[in-house]
C-alpha cells in the first residue's frame, strides 16, 4: 500500500473517483464505454500502464452485473449466440495483452481513438451499416475487439458496430454487450497479471474504483431503462465520439 501512496496523490485519487463514477454512469445508460472514459481520463494525469490496471476490477465487476441483469439463462444464450465473436476475442486479447508494455503510449492512444472516432461520425452522419450474421464477419470483428481489448481494456467500438450491423434490439444488445465484455474482462484480469500490468503496485487503485464504478452505474441503469430505441442510439454515438476525439488528443500530444 506504501508504494500505491507514493504513485497515486490523494488529489488523483479523488480524480479518478469522479472519473469512475462518470464511467460508471455512462456504461449503466449505454451498455459499454467505461473502458474508454476510464482510460481516457485517468490517462490524463496518471501513467498509461497505471490507467489501464485501474479500470480493469471495476469493468469486470459491472460487466458481469448487466450480463446477468436479465437471468443466468439468458447469458448462457447470448454465449451460445456469439461464441465465435467470444473465441476470437479470447485469443487476440491474451496476446496483445503481452504487447501493452512494449508498444509507445501514442501509438496506443491513436490506435483507439482512429476508429472510434470515425465511426461514431459516420453513424451519426446517417452510414448504417447491415448484414446477415456471418461466421467470417464475426471472427474477423471479435478478433479486431480482442486485440485492441488487450492493448487498452477498450473492446466496445467494434463490438458496438457489429451489434448494430445487426439490428440488436436494445435490450439484448445491453446483455450482449455485458457476456461479451464480461468474458473479455475476465481475461484481461487474467493476461495483465502475467503481463505484469496487474501487480501489488497498481491493485489497489482498481479495488477502490470498483466503488464509484458501481455506483454510477446503478444510477445509469436508471436513466437507460428510460430511453427508446432511438434515444438511446443518439446518446452512445455522442459517448463514442467524445471518448474517441479525447483519445486521439492523448496520441497526438503525448
């Protein structure tokens, strides 16, 4: 705990609460983007590998919270469903996990904030794009997820546009979202503590994030189960868009 205190100031520690509990917030109103706000923000003052073993506990925690919202059996469907997309993510994530402390922050930074950001404007600007379900589409869209996923603790983006290729109602798209995130967070849990991310330096921070993490997404929750199909669309895009343009900022200044 010593060495936690030396790396983390009392006013950072506080920072990355509000941080979580933002987080938190946005994911319990749109299924996903806790990553991406976590990393995006605590990145702004915190080190890049600190950022990352931050979010990894809270994500895990609320992931399994939404995919279980709606039953046990429920989420054992939607593995069944995707379990190409799962597999694929599975095992890009556990390698490029190995890569998070090899690869420039910038280049980390800009290889997360490109595509969201682009596509998060082209869905706005009215681009939708739609297919049947495809085995090859699938593997290819999982593998793209997992691979950033390992990198960042980001997989939303791709999974989020797969989804919405497919014309996901927003309740399943929500417990979708929660199994496909659940599974990846209990991975990158597994890769950062071989990787070294994951250590007696950087755990605690993502113990005490888990508190605002779920407490902002309770409040979340409440806010989505409010919104239309339609609503609900406009506000993860405007998430995407925001996180993404931050991100790029961080690649380009770091």
């Amino acid at each position: 705990m010593d060495s936690f205190l030396t790396l983390v100031s009392p006013l950072h520690l506080v920072l990355a609460m509000l941080i979580g509990l933002l987080a938190g917030t946005v994911k319990g109103v749109t299924g996903f983007a806790m990553p991406m706000i976590l990393i995006s923000g605590l990145s702004s003052f915190l080190p890049p590998e600190m950022a990352l073993s931050a979010l990894i506990l809270p994500t895990l925690v609320t992931n399994l919270w939404q995919s279980l919202r709606q039953g046990v059996s429920a989420a054992f469907a939607s593995v069944r469903r995707y379990r190409g997309f799962l597999i694929a993510g599975l095992i890009a994530l556990l390698i490029s996990a190995q890569l998070v402390r090899v690869l420039p922050s910038a280049w980390l930074y800009l290889l997360i904030g490109g595509p969201i950001t682009i596509f998060a404007i082209l869905q706005l600007r009215g681009w939708t794009p739609r297919f049947a379900p495809n085995a090859a589409i699938e593997l290819a869209i999982g593998t793209f997820a997992g691979f950033i996923g390992g990198l960042s603790g980001v997989w939303g983006p791709p999974t989020v546009a797969y989804l919405t290729a497919l014309n996901t109602p927003k309740a399943e798209s929500m417990r979708v979202q929660g199994v496909i995130y659940g599974l990846g967070s209990v991975a990158l849990f597994a890769a950062h503590l071989r990787s070294g991310v994951l250590r007696a330096e950087t755990l605690p921070l993502s113990v005490i994030m888990i508190v605002p993490a779920v407490a902002g997404m309770w409040v979340g929750l409440r806010i989505q189960d409010r919104f239309d199909q339609a609503t609900f669309r406009k506000v993860t895009l405007a998430v995407l868009l925001v996180a993404g343009a931050n991100l790029i900022r961080r690649g380009v200044f770091a």
